[in-house]
C-alpha cells in the first residue's frame, strides 16, 4: 500500500498517525535519493571510467562495456523496481511510472550495439535498448511535468480540463506549489522531451553527443525527483 503523498498535521497524535508520518517520510527520502541516483549517475560513470584509464565513452549505455559495467546496471535496477514501485497520485501516475521502469530495466537487459564489428542479433538488441531507453526518458519528463500538480485529477472534468488539470496548469490542481517549483518541474520536462527529440538527428552528428543528451536528461530528471522529495531536507 502507497504512503500518501500528503504529510499529516503537526498536531496528529496517536501510533496511527505517528506511523503513517513516517511513512510519509520514507516515501520522501526515496525520492531524494532517486533524484540523487539521476543526477550522479553519469559523472560516475565518466569519471569512474576515465579514472580507471578506459577513457570515454560515446553514450552512457556504452559503459555497459567498460568496468563501470556493474554501477550502471544496478543503479537503472535501483531506478526501474522504484519507479514500478511507486504509485503516485491516481491511476495515470501509476501507469506512467510502470512504463518508466519496465523501460529503464529493459535498458540494462538489453545491452546497447557494440562499437566493434557487432552481430546481427545484437544490432537488434541495441535497437530495442535505444526504444526502451526513449520510451523510459518520454515517461520521465510526463513524470515531471506532471509534478506541478498536488491532488489526484477530480473525477468528471471534460477532457481538456482534465488535461490542464493532469498537468497542473489551474491555479486548483497547483494550489500551494511554489512558482519557482512549478518552474523546475515544466523546464525539466521540456529539456528531457526536446533532448529525445535530437536523440536521433545527433547520435551521427558529434562523437559524444548522444552521452550529452543522455547526462543532460538523467540530470534534469534527477532535479525534478529531488525538488519533489525536498521536504524531508526541510522539514516543510
């Protein structure tokens, strides 16, 4: 059963409500430390592997063939069975996130095509690796975008309320959320659907830009996760 995504009233009293705040609190942390996982993730990997004198790598799925091979397997584990974990606000939250995590553990099923003179079976599996990886980035920016809101979407809304709702563009559905919030959440959004857009008019452009675009959208995504989580840093 999900914590609920609203802390209780200072003043609750009782082992129930005790108990049910420290839940809330858990559920809270975990999000720090999955924005956390985003945002250090690929500066591991770079400088673990150039530390380790293996230089870099074209894209962060390459580091799958490279010592660093074990953190970046387990961290989109870490990253995929939390966010087939988590439930969210309704319904669509838990659809989103369910996809989001069957698609980033399909990430590290499925190994990204090798550089060198690579069989056809894995020229497949590469291309399966890259869809899952634009499927599980696109969720993660709905995800985001979808922060702005703090309720559940009311029941009985026309489609395009319901939408403004869902994505938290009524003063309602963002009652109580900062601006500079709101902010953060939409930009992170942006950045990771406009960066799964160039994925594939770039990945033969530059050397090193898809691992660009790749940093760029598990940082921002990590941003987003722990702008979320951050009341458990204050209190609030």
């Amino acid at each position: 059963m999900a914590a609920s995504e609203s802390a209780p009233p200072d003043d609750a009293a009782g082992p129930e409500q005790a108990a049910s705040h420290e839940m809330v609190m858990s559920y809270l942390l975990m999000r720090v430390f999955v924005g956390v996982i985003g945002i250090v993730l690929p500066w591991l990997l770079i400088v673990g592997n150039w530390a380790v004198g293996h230089g870099f790598q074209p894209s962060m799925s390459g580091y799958y063939y490279t010592p660093m091979r074990n953190f970046f397997v387990g961290a989109l584990w870490a990253l995929g069975i939390f966010l087939v974990a988590y439930n969210g606000y309704d319904r669509a939250d838990r659809v989103i996130t369910n996809i989001a995590g069957a698609a980033t553990i399909g990430v590290s099923l499925l190994p990204t095509t090798p550089a060198d003179n690579p069989a056809l079976h894995q020229v497949v599996i590469g291309d399966l690796h890259l869809t899952c990886a634009c499927i599980a980035f696109v969720m993660l920016a709905v995800m985001a975008l979808r922060f702005a809101k703090r309720e559940p979407t009311p029941p009985g809304l026309r489609f395009w309320p319901r939408v403004g709702y869902a994505f938290g563009f009524t003063s309602a559905a963002c009652a109580g959320t900062p601006k500079w919030e709101i902010f953060v959440y939409r930009f992170s959004g942006i950045v990771i659907l406009g960066c799964v857009l160039l994925i594939y008019p770039l990945s033969n452009v530059a050397t090193y830009s898809l691992l660009t675009l790749e940093t760029t959208m598990l940082v921002f995504f990590g941003l987003s996760w722990f702008v979320k989580g951050r009341r458990i840093l204050t209190g609030g």
